[in-house]
C-alpha cells in the first residue's frame, strides 16, 4: 500500500515538474509592467492602457518598451497608454518601439475624459521614430498619458446609458467574448418591418477618430427634428460601435485576443465577435431588408473607400451622398477612394457583395480636429438621410 502511495506522488510530482520549470523560467525573465523610482512611478492599472515592459534608466527617468500584441500584426496602429504619479521635479519618460514606428502626437488627461495634446517642446523625437522622449515638468496629480484619446468600453457603458432612454432606441447584449466582455447591439427605430442601415466600429482599438465619428453620427439621427423623425418613421439603424471590446480594453495595437484582424473576418466568421454580430444581422434580415453599410475607421487621413465605378450596386449612392458634403461647412476635406471588392474579409466588402447594397468604409484622420469630426459627421448624417429619404 506505502509503494503504491509514493508512486502516486512520485507520478505527481512528474507531471508537475514540466509546469513548475516553466513557471520558475517565466518568474526569472518576467519584464515589469509597473515601475518604481524614489520620484516617480508609472504604471497600467486602467483599461485600454499598455506597454510591453518598462525600465528604470535613472532615478528621474523610465524607459517604456512597446510591441504590438502579437507577431503576425500587419497595418498597425503603434499604441501605448500608461499612468504616471506626481512628481516633485522634472522627469522623463523614453517610449522605446521594438517593431514599427511612433504615429500619434502623444496626449494627457488628468480624468480619462479631458485631453490635451503634449506641447511640441516637450517631445523629442529620435532613430526615425523608433525612440520618443517625453519631459514632463513638476506635478502634483496622478496623470495619463496616451496615443489617442483612451475610449475604453466603460466609454461606451456612459454613452449607452445617456442614449438607452431616447425614444425608439434599444440597447441590448448580444453575447460576450471568450473573457466576458460584452458585445453590445443598438436598435434604433419605431417600425422593424422598415428597411435597415448598419453602422459599424472599433474593429481595430487604437481607431478613435472613427469612434467620435459614429457616435456624433448616430447622435444626429436621435436630434429629435424634422429630418431624423421622417428618416426614422421609414428606415432603422442596427449598430454595433464596439467590434473588438478585448482588444480595445486590452490596447491592443489592431487584433482581438485570438490573433485576428476582425476586419478580415467577414464571410469567414472564424472569430466569436463576428459571429455574434453577424447571428443577429442575419436574423434581422430574414424578414427585412439592408439598403447600407457604414464602417467606420480611422487612418492618417479623412478618406471614404466606395464601390469602384464598374460595381454598379452602391457607387451612384456613395458619389451622391458624399458629394453633397464637399463644401462642407465644417471645413472636413476629404477623399473619396474607389476600390474593388475581393474576398479578403473587409466589411465594406463582405456586405456590398452578398446584399448588393452601399457599403462604405468611413476613415477620419488620426490629427483630424476632434469638433470637426463632430460637425462634420453630423452634417454627413442629415445628407444621408436625405439621399436615403429621396430615393425611398
């Protein structure tokens, strides 16, 4: 009995070893995520913060290494976010790329909602952008500092909440992801035999200007006045703003948890995001019919990808829609891109295939003035509705 005993622990013990050896080289080469000097500390305590490592250079200055969340990261969006402590001199804070190249003028915010761009004077750019060093003067408060603005998903939650109680508006949870974060649905409409339009975002997480676009977007068609309440007395609006809520919360730099570039899924569904969101379409559509699709991006410029000349379902719409906003008052430029469609897993041209309908990807400038997106979305959603109203 004693032998068969201590072979069961021994045989334990064999199974065990492999993961403890693991767990040991893990600890013994683990870079910190948080760090310490006797002035100042930095760390990533809230969502949508990141960094891959961080170093203490000297007492007044950390150096922060970013990556992006995995390997196979093509087209990125070079994120970072992180908080540091007050701090009774100056310090300095070295943002390191080990992959790709610095892309956003570094912001702060002492609240998470208020931001501001750090002055000029204050960054040093150096190696062709693969080193950026930020110098921060005296502070008494904890403060934040980012790419973008941070839009996590309790963004969205106080958004939700300020919206849920308009008339003909339903928010509802369509599932989660594999953690458990939540993918959210908005139904706005007071007739759901109408036609519909579907409105998309944050696929890729650092996207933020697409973000404050589809949200002023579809706070226009809520404006409650004569055109929103026609629109919406013959069309409704299913959108779903946060693809990717694990890669957002996470700041990941364009995939979700699974290694996935989620705009590169439709048709395939590979991923629980697309296929949660695509269930609920499809049952939609089963009785009721799309008329359009809206993507919404961002990117280094204000750009709209349309259907290309020859793919006649959709180009007549996009070429009359957004012509009418090229003397925008808001002073939005923009280019209107016309491409083809392949099967490469992209919104626009997944919807514009199988449904025959408009399907736009809407890219707004990183550095495109936050107001201007505002005004500008606004006014690009009365002139759908009035395209859309005109051609019932």
């Amino acid at each position: 009995m004693k032998i068969v005993q201590n072979y069961s622990v021994l045989k334990y013990f064999v199974n065990i070893l492999p993961i403890l050896v693991i767990l040991l080289f893990t600890a013994l080469n683990a870079t910190p995520s948080n760090c310490k000097t006797e002035i100042f500390k930095i760390d990533r305590e809230f969502l949508s913060s990141n960094f891959s490592k961080c170093e203490v250079l000297e007492e007044n200055s950390i150096r922060l290494y970013l990556s992006p969340e995995d390997n196979s990261v093509i087209n990125p969006s070079p994120w970072f976010a992180f908080r540091k402590s007050a701090h009774k001199e100056a310090i300095y804070v070295e943002l390191l790329y080990e992959k790709f190249e610095h892309r956003y003028h570094p912001k702060v915010s002492n609240d998470l909602i208020n931001w501001k761009k750090i002055e000029m004077d204050n960054i040093k750019i150096e190696d062709n952008g693969k080193k950026v060093i930020l110098t921060f003067k005296a502070n008494s408060d904890y403060t934040y500092i980012s790419a973008q603005e941070v839009l996590s998903s309790a963004w969205y939650e106080t958004w939700y909440k300020i919206i849920r109680d308009i008339k003909n508006v339903t928010i509802s949870e369509l599932g989660s992801t594999s953690v458990g974060r939540s993918i959210n649905k908005i139904l706005i409409g007071n007739d759901l035999e109408n036609p519909y339009i579907l409105l998309i975002g944050r696929q890729h997480p650092p996207e933020i200007t697409g973000a404050f676009a589809l949200k002023a977007f579809i706070e226009q068609i809520l404006d409650d006045n004569a055109l929103s309440n026609d629109f919406l007395s013959n069309y409704n609006i299913i959108s779903y703003p946060l693809v990717n809520p694990d890669g957002v919360d996470l700041g990941h730099w364009r995939h979700n948890l699974r290694k996935k570039d989620l705009n590169r899924d439709w048709g395939f569904f590979s991923q629980i995001e697309t296929s949660i969101i695509y269930d609920d379409i499809r049952k939609i559509l089963n009785d009721n019919k799309i008329v359009l699709m809206i993507d919404f991006h961002s990117t280094f410029e204000n750009i709209f990808y349309i259907q290309d000349e020859s793919e006649i379902a959709g180009y007549n719409f996009a070429q009359a829609w957004l012509l009418k906003n090229l003397s925008d008052k808001s002073n939005y430029k923009f280019a209107i891109k016309p491409t083809k469609n392949v099967n490469n897993g992209v919104a626009k041209n997944y919807f514009n295939s199988l449904y025959g309908i408009p399907a736009i990807t809407f890219e707004v400038g990183d550095n495109t003035d936050r107001e201007t997106i505002i005004n500008s979305s606004k006014n690009l959603a009365d002139s759908m509705m009035l395209v859309l109203l005109e051609n019932k």
